[in-house]
C-alpha cells in the first residue's frame, strides 16, 4: 500500500479544530472548504511562492497576507481571517507543526566561509572571502595571492549586512536597507555595520531616525509574547508597544473603495472586521474607524447590537448596565494598552464590535426583492445564482450558504431562471432529491 504524503494542508485538516480555536483566538471564523479552495487554488496565483499544498514559511504568509490587506482592484478582504490564522499557527506553533516549521536563516557574516555572500554594492569592491564555492575561490587565492597595500591599517572587514538576526529576517521579506555613502576614495569602506571604528578615530554621532524610518521600522519588529504582527500597536526597540493611529490616506481608500453600509452592508462589515483583526485598534482608532465608514444612524446601530451580546459570568449576553458598560463603554475608557489588563479590554472590545457590525447588516426579511432576481437572456447560470445569493444576504437575515436554506435557494433558482432553462429543470425526475450544485450543472448543460 502507497503511503500518503503529508503537508502542511493536509495536516491544518487533521487537526482542524485546533485550526478553528486559533482562528477563534484571533476573533474570526474559518470554514474548510474556502479554507482549503484558498490554500490550493487561490493564494498560488499571487505568484509569492505559496504552493498548493500550504506552507509554515513565516516569509510567504506575509507576502501573501500583503497581497491580501493591500487595497487593489480585486477585493480580498473575505480572505483575511484565513491568512491571519496561518500566521498564528506559524508564530505560536502546535507539536504538530514544529517540525515542519522553515528553519531561520543564521546571521549571516563575510568571515565565514559557509555562509552566503551578498552582491557586491560596489564594483570596485574586492571579493570576499565567502563564496557559493569556496573551493574555487580557493584555487584562485593560491595561483593568485592577494597583494596588501601596506599603507592601508587593518580593520575588520566590512560587512554589507547587518549582524541582528531579527533584522536579516526583515530584510529578507522586506525592502533591503539604502547602502551608507562612501568617502570619495574609500570604494571598499561603505558599509552598514562594523564591528567598530579605528582606533583614535572619532565615534560618528548617529542621525535620528526620520519618523517615517521609525513607523517603517516598529510595524515590522515584532511585539514580544504575543502572535500579532499588526498596528497601530506594534513593539518598539524597549520591547514596550507603540502607537501608530489610521493615516488620513488609509482612511479616504477605505471609504471610497467600497459602497455605503446602509447599500451593501456584507462589504463594509468584512472590510471593518479585516482592519479590526490586522490593525488591532485602540479604542479611540475604532470610533475614528466607525465615524469615517458609517453614518451616524449607521454607528449606532452597530453600537446598540454590539452591547447586546456583551457576556455575563455564565457566557451568555448579559443584561447589567454596569457589566455592559466596563466591557463596551461608549465614552472612552481607561485602558493601557501598554498593559495585559489594557489589552485584554481592547480584545473583549474589538470581538464585540464585529458581533454588532454583524447583527446590524441583518435586515428584515423582504422576499420580493429577492424574486425580482430573474435570469437575463445573456447571463449565465452560474452568474444568475450569485447574483441570487446576494440578494439573500441584501435583503433577508438568510445566509444562502446556509445547508438550512438551500431548499429556498434552489425553488428561487428554478423559478427565476431564463423560460427554457426552468422547463429543462422542471422536467428533472430526481428534482427533490437535487442539490443546488446538481441544479447548476444541468442548467449549464
């Protein structure tokens, strides 16, 4: 008997309901099927190197989270929850996934001769004694010996990279940091790090860093003890969190590159709950979010559900004024989010804001809007069906998706389909026993 291969895919499904307490953990929800449909069809396209069987590699789930939370013509914020569980799997690794976890690169130095070289940023600049193929280099050192200049004292050779592990890993999955200028003569000496300067030689004073270099540089240092890599609060160089608020441009993109809350409610709530799981907003960020996305009524709604699902001792939503208040305060609050307490209040805070931005996108139910969705003479079936499905998330608390529902779905189907493709279904033997799907595929026959 052949032995099946494991891979990281296959593994997140064996243990699928740890996958879904992490998604938990992180405030958001995953099903298999989009779970697996994403890792295998979707993400390979975003030509970062996901492979269709998954991946544990820390440096691709953050480029392929990148293409995600990166606005662009395609709308990928339903995607979220899924990338974000991903990263937590790899930050905060079960037994299970250790082993198949990619190990992290050594810092990486120019006296060694096993490590690997960078590209030389001069081309004046004499070869380094790391090579991809020290023995080569080495036949060529013994033909040809390097002649010293004697006027020239000896010094730590210079190093291109810098000697923070925690920084070659940021500059391996982002941008590489600007080589210093050199000296006008001195090709050989520009460098990022050295090990320190020559003896009698004055110790140059460092220039502040800009605020940009250091909004740049806290959003990609990872906060310590914790499996988030999102901002505003992200960890600065004492280990203590720092605040970075939405940018006006952030702002204006997510408000004008989706529809109002009040015309397609599902858009902004996914949008909202991406940027509440990513960003990790304070309470002050949240009602600058609210204010700039939603209308006044349209807050409120989502203020009044939000509260209605704050839980009591047992779990269940609890009914205290003062219980409802400490959990989901509406004038702001006391909290540190310098402190486990703070953070904790923000969590509770954040996972109740989604839960009210969802129960105010259910609408009353209005079924003849729904059967006002009839098949164009040029549509195709399957565009009809989504178009349908829409309509039940627009206009009732239905989730078409729903096994529930698919009764109601499917009647719709048949009904309002084009005249001759409801007769081709209407004559189908098997009609009650049919799923949706079957319906679907005798439809585009």
């Amino acid at each position: 008997m052949g032995q099946s291969v494991t891979t990281p895919l296959s593994l997140t499904l064996q243990h699928w309901k740890y996958v879904r307490n992490t998604a938990s953990n992180q405030s958001v929800d995953v099903r298999k099927k989009k779970w697996i449909a994403l890792c295998s069809t979707e993400w390979p396209t975003f030509d970062v190197g996901w492979p269709q069987e998954g991946a544990f590699n820390l440096n691709i789930i953050l480029q392929v989270k990148a293409k995600i939370i990166n606005p662009g013509p395609r709308d990928h914020s339903d995607q979220v929850a899924y990338i974000v569980t991903w990263e937590a799997l790899v930050n905060d690794p079960p037994p299970w996934v250790k082993p198949f976890i990619t190990p992290e690169c050594p810092p990486l130095t120019l006296s060694s001769p096993s490590s690997v070289p960078s590209a030389p940023f001069l081309p004046s600049m004499a070869p380094t004694t790391s090579s991809l193929y020290p023995a080569l280099i080495e036949d060529t050192h013994s033909a040809q010996p390097k002649v010293k200049k004697p006027e020239e004292p000896k010094t730590a050779p210079p190093k291109v990279l810098p000697p923070s592990q925690d920084l070659l890993i940021d500059l391996l999955s982002d941008e590489p940091p600007p080589y210093q200028g050199s000296e006008p003569g001195q090709p050989g000496e520009a460098e990022i790090t050295t090990k320190g300067p020559a003896e009698g030689s004055p110790v140059p004073e460092k220039p502040a860093p800009s605020p940009m270099a250091g909004r740049l540089r806290g959003r990609r240092e990872p906060p310590p003890d914790s499996t988030s890599h999102a901002f505003p609060l992200r960890a600065g160089l004492n280990g203590q969190p720092q605040y970075w608020p939405f940018s006006a441009s952030d702002l204006y993109n997510w408000k004008n590159n989706n529809p109002p809350f009040s015309k397609d409610p599902s858009m902004l709530t996914s949008l909202i709950e991406s940027i509440l799981v990513t960003h990790q907003p304070t309470w002050d960020d949240c009602q600058q979010l609210l204010q700039a996305l939603l209308t006044s009524e349209e807050k409120q709604r989502v203020l009044l559900e939000a509260r209605k699902n704050v839980p009591g001792e047992n779990g269940r939503p609890t009914q205290l004024p003062n219980v409802i208040d400490a959990a989901f305060p509406l004038e702001r609050p006391d909290w540190d989010f310098t402190t486990a307490e703070g953070r904790n209040h923000l969590r509770l805070y954040r996972q109740l804001l989604i839960a009210g931005l969802r129960g105010a996108a259910r609408r009353p139910t209005n079924l003849a809007q729904v059967k006002q969705i009839i098949q164009g003479s040029e549509e195709t079936p399957s565009a009809f069906l989504e178009r349908l499905k829409e309509a039940y998330r627009m206009y009732t608390p239905y989730d078409p998706e729903d096994p529930g529902q698919a009764t109601n779905v499917s009647m719709s189907f048949i009904w309002q389909s084009a005249p001759d493709i409801r007769k081709k279904l209407e004559r189908l033997d098997n009609l009650r026993e049919s799923t949706l799907q079957d319906l679907l595929k005798e439809a585009e026959r």
